[in-house]
C-alpha cells in the first residue's frame, strides 16, 4: 500500500506538502499503539477545498482514512472537524454509523471531535491539544506527531483531501496521478479559487498550472470590470504576488523562491480596484486576532504590525525588522509565514503605499 | 463575599484560636448547576480529553457557559476549575458569562471578515446588519468560514448563508437595486426572527 503511494508523489494537501506515503512510512516504524488524526479543521482563508469534498463524497475521503488506519494499524481514527461546518458534522455523523454497521471499520474506531472556532487548531500540533481537550497550542518539534503525537502515542496525522485521494490512486493506479500535471510538474491539485473571477470555486486542476491559466482556463476569466493585478497563491500565510508574476507554475517547491507558498492552494484573485496596503492589513487583522499567544513573537509581533500598519505611512525598516524577528523566533507556521503579505506588499506593490486607502 | 474575609487576619495561624474555614476553598460548586451538568452529561465519559466535547454541550444547551457551570463541570470531570476556563476562554465560539453578568442574545450572527468576502463589502454588510438586526441578535465580526466562492458569508447561529449581500457581483441583483435598497439579503434577516428561535428551541 505505501508503495504506490510514495510512487504517486501524493503530498500532505493541508498545506505543508510532505510526502504522504513516506510520512505512513514513518508512523509505521514507531512501536504500536498507533494512531491516526484527521484534519478536517480548514481554516485558512480563501480555503473550502475540504468542505467540498465533504459535502459531495465524503466515503471516498472515509475509505481512504479507513485504509491509512488498516496500514500504520492504529485501533483509534480521530477526526477533527471545524465547528464552522456543522452540515458536515451531521453527514459525518450518519456515514461513520453507516461505515460501521456495514462492519467495514472492524479494525479501528472512529471518533468524530469537533472544534470550537480556532483557525490555530489547524495547525498539526494544536490540533492534537485540542482533541486532547485543551487550549490549541502548537508544540515545539522534534518530537514529530509521528514520534510522540496524540496521547502521547505514534500518530498519522493527514488532511482530509490527502486521503481522499488514496482510493483513486490504489484503484487507477499510481500513473493515474503522476500523469496529470502541466507545465513540468506531476500530480493533481484541487484549487480554492475566489476573489474577482468570472466563475470561483473549487477547480480540480493539474499541478504546476500557473495561476494565469487557471483564471483563465477553469474561472471564465475575470470578473466583468475587473484588470488581474495579483493574487495570493496559498492562502492568507502565502503570500501576495503580481500579475506580472502570474506564470510561475502552482506547485510545492516553485514558489518558494519568490517567497510564497502554495500551501493549502486557496487562491485569491485581486483586481485593479483593490488596494493591496488594505489587502495585506486585512491579512494581519486576522493572524493578530488568532495568534495562540503562546509565543511572544506572534502574540506581540502581529499586534505591532498591525499598529504599524494602520497608521498614515508605513515604517519600513521596522516592519522589515519584525517580520525578521517573526519568522525566525515564532514557534509554528502562524507567525512564521504570517508577515509574508507585507513583505511581498513591499516588494511588489509600492504603489499601493503611497495612498492611504480608502 | 469571598471567605477568607469571614476570617480575621489579625490572628496568627499558629496560635491555635484560629478556626478552619467551614468549606474548602477556591469557587464553592453549586449544587443546582451541579444537577444541570450531570443531567446534560448523562452517562458521558468524564475523560479530561472530551473537555471541548462536554464544554460544547453546555454552550448549545444554555447558549453561553455560565461560571456556575464551568465550576460544576470541572468537579465533574475531577478538572481544577482554571483547565476548565483557561479551555472555555480559549476558542471563539464559547462565551464566558459570569454569575453576575447577562448572557449574551440567543442569535448570534457572525459576519466574515477575511479577505475574500471583504473585497465584496463585508464591512458595509455588517454594519448593515447591526442597524437592521435590534435586540435579541448579537452580530459579531468572524474569520473565514469556508464560503469564499459565494461571499460575503453570514453564519447564523453556527449555519452558513452564503450570497448574503445583494449587490456582491456575481449574484444576481434585485431588480430595482438603488442606492437605498439595503446589502443584506432579505433571507438573512428573515432567519433572524428571535420570535423564530425561541419556538425552535422550545420544541427541541
């Protein structure tokens, strides 16, 4: 089974990309008991990838955490799914009993847990706080969830669209995945695609097209009086980038480089009637409003660029301090990434910076 | 008054005129909000681990977390009272309500505020929503709540209306939009009827 899985190239879809089959691999090694969590906590902005998925065909996302539970052999699956999404709760619900009853989960009990509106919980690490009952905050690694992770025991902790996906590759075939992909990369990729298209949603598309094509190609274009002046690739934490910008391929590893990230590949198109100063404040707003607060660089370090960011003129050399101290000292992702829309606001919109917005 | 000021203070410890406090220290749990814990609980696991679970269950059946039950829960559960609140006061969708103080509105209607559906007037749409929403609604700002390809998104109560602006573009505007004719979309407000609420939660 973690053959055809490492062959495909299948990678975490939540957002950090690491390779699914070697991460099964990994679990696999550690003494038992093992157990498997569930991400079903989507709470990037601009992401609804996994609400989708779901709502329309939540046994093949079952039978794929069915499958990664028969492999590293954990008795015990958890599932963690936001409090935001409580229709997906009640399908849940009644597929779990129904799986259960058609005595097709004899090898592991399911647990269905539910958030409590915590975009941290997300995260890896707090997520599995949080389904041990307390305050989502991040854990320091090593020891990866892999290592030491729920209960203090072995887990596999996989998004909801990585398993997903399990089915279709063991049933076509590892080729079935690998083939698609454009523009040199391999693999497929489910884009969250809102802002000002023509036609947003989630577009099953190959990885490594460019966000050009895929307004183009699976969007209708751009809304009616609207001129493509950028997008974010990945997400409130992926950064912003420009039109001009807008033929880099979408795919783990290639936007790196430009100091984005595809991550949970939400992708947020931003028109010539946006101004990207109050694009970016926005973004802030929200990592300063769900910073855990555990670590001081997030907790004060958003709440400072905020400040800093609302008044007239901007102080550069101090916000491009902050994002240094930021992402160098924060403990998880959060802080981490959470200074990306300003920099890249610095770097490829200074235009923007001169007017106050409106 | 807290106890410790039933004492004086003025008597040292160790003289032995000092008499024990008549009850342990810290919140005293009150026996009815006690019954109230144990009968929503049922015969649920106390596991310190279904704390979220259990905590849930509170805030749907009452609306809010009453301190008098959080004290309750956390004799329950075999928890200090603090992993209790410090669990409660963490995540966004429980609300904390002292003893003394008024519980929030029955409705709550969370208004997304990320980016998605802020280019389309989030921010126009909640204050619409405040003005035309009167007592018995609580209309509070949240983050993404996954209806991004149809914003500006509402959550009432936990459900999500997406579309919930009549002038976002890719929603079909009514036909005699003018300057006047309020964002919100009239389904929104019709699904706020507190009158609505209090019947549905009757019968449930």
């Amino acid at each position: 089974m973690i053959e055809p899985l490492e062959y495909s190239g299948l990678r975490g879809l939540g957002g950090a990309g690491f390779p699914a089959g070697r991460k099964w691999r990994l679990v696999r090694q550690e003494p038992l008991p093992r157990l498997v969590a569930v991400n079903a906590d989507e709470g990037e902005p601009g992401t609804f990838k996994d609400r989708y998925f779901l709502e329309t065909d939540p046994h093949r996302f079952l039978e794929g955490m069915l499958i990664a539970a028969w492999v590293v052999e954990a008795a015990e699956i958890y599932i963690y799914l936001r409090d935001e999404y409580p229709q997906c709760r009640m399908i849940l619900e009644g597929e779990i009993t129904a799986v259960e009853a058609a005595g097709l989960a004899r090898h592991a009990r399911i647990h269905l847990r539910r958030g409590a509106g915590a975009y941290i919980c997300g995260e890896e690490s707090a997520m599995l706080e949080s389904i041990e009952g307390k305050r989502g905050l991040p854990r320091q690694r090593p020891p990866f969830p892999a290592q030491v992770g729920l209960f203090g025991r072995p887990t596999l902790c996989n998004n909801v669209e990585t398993l997903y996906w399990v089915r279709d590759i063991v049933e076509q075939g590892p080729e079935w995945f690998t083939l698609a992909g454009r523009n040199g990369r391999q693999g497929r990729r489910t884009f969250s695609v809102s802002g000002r298209v023509k036609d947003p949603g989630v577009k099953l598309a190959p990885a490594g097209i460019t966000a050009r094509q895929l307004i183009d190609e699976y969007c209708g274009g751009m809304a009616e009086g609207h001129t493509f002046k950028g997008y974010l690739p990945g997400g409130a934490s992926g950064g912003v980038l420009p039109a001009a910008m807008a033929d880099i391929p979408l795919d783990f590893g290639t936007l790196e480089p430009e100091g984005c990230l595809i991550g949970s590949a939400a992708v947020v198109v931003l028109s010539d009637k946006d101004n990207m100063r109050a694009v970016a404040l926005n973004l802030l707003r929200f990592f300063e409003d769900e910073s855990c607060g555990q670590c001081t660089p997030c907790r004060a370090g958003t709440e400072k660029a905020v400040k800093l960011m609302t008044a007239p003129h901007w102080d550069e050399a101090l916000l491009q301090e902050l994002t240094r101290v930021m992402s160098d000292a924060s403990i998880c992702g959060l802080g981490q990434a959470a200074m990306n829309p300003v920099k890249q606001v610095l770097k490829h919109f200074r235009d923007d910076l001169v007017a106050e917005p409106s | 008054m807290p106890p410790f000021l039933h004492h004086d203070r003025r008597i040292h410890p160790g003289s032995g005129r000092r008499r024990g406090p008549d009850h342990p220290k810290g919140r005293q749990v009150d026996p009815t909000a006690l019954a109230e814990v144990q009968t929503l609980l049922g015969d649920r696991d106390r596991r310190r681990d279904l704390l979220i679970e259990h905590l849930h269950l509170l805030q749907d059946h009452f609306g809010c977390l009453h301190a008098r039950h959080l004290a309750a829960l956390a004799e329950e559960m075999r928890l200090a009272l603090v992993e209790v609140y410090e669990v409660a006061s963490f995540y966004a969708h429980f609300d904390i309500v002292m003893d003394d103080e008024a519980p929030p509105p029955r409705i709550t209607v969370r208004v997304c505020d990320s980016l998605s559906c802020e280019l389309v007037g989030s921010v126009q749409l909640l204050a619409d929503l405040e003005t035309r929403l009167g007592d018995g609604v609580r209309v509070v700002r949240a983050p993404c709540m996954g209806g991004c390809h149809h914003a500006p998104v509402v959550a009432i109560g936990h459900a999500l209306h997406e579309n919930a602006s009549q002038r976002a573009k890719h929603t079909r505007p009514p036909p005699n939009l003018s300057a006047s004719t309020p964002i919100v979309r009239p389904a929104v407000i019709a699904c706020c009827n507190p009158a609505w609420w209090a019947s549905a939660h009757a019968t449930r």
